[in-house]
C-alpha cells in the first residue's frame, strides 16, 4: 500500500479536494481567517487567505477503485492500496563476509 500524508494546520475537511483524473491525483485546498479586535481606543481588522494544490501521479498496479482519504487532526491522509498481482514476491538476498 502507498500513502500520502499532508499536514494542514489550521484547515477543515471540508475545504479540502482529493479528486483522481486518469492516473493523477490531485489535493488541494483553501483557507480563509478572519480576525477583528474592537477596544477603546483602536480598531483592528485582519484577513488571511491561502490555496495550495498538488498533484501526483498514481503509480501503476494501484486500485483505484479503492482509494480513501481521512482527516484527522490537521493531518490528510490518502491511501492507495495495490492490486493483488502488483505486490511482488520477497526474496532474501544473503550477506557475505567481503
């Protein structure tokens, strides 16, 4: 299985995108803060914006029918599990004393 973990602080789920175009995955996202401070003597307004997007490009053998995406904590995580036939077979390479 691949994975691909973003750390968004500061975000929600729900202005965050995962979408699959062919054989490219793309994430992106956007965030918006206000911030207003009223006091006696002054007056403060502040407006943050900010958008990324990246793309990636699935490897072969990936089921794409079976990608997920969470959100937990500030943290995205996208998993693409491998098709049966695309695992390969492990082999034990030995060591020798040179």
């Amino acid at each position: 299985m691949f994975e691909i973990t973003a750390d968004l602080p500061g975000m929600d789920e729900k202005n965050v995108e995962v979408k699959l175009s062919g054989d490219m995955l793309t994430i992106k996202g956007e965030r918006e803060e206000s911030k207003e401070e009223k006091k006696k003597d002054y007056y403060i307004s502040e407006r943050q914006f900010g958008a990324f997007e990246r793309s990636f490009q699935i490897p072969k053998g990936v089921e794409t029918d079976r990608i997920e995406a969470g959100f937990k904590n500030g943290v995205l995580t996208v998993s693409l599990p491998k098709k049966p036939g695309a695992k390969k077979a492990e082999k034990k390479i030995s060591v020798q004393a040179g």
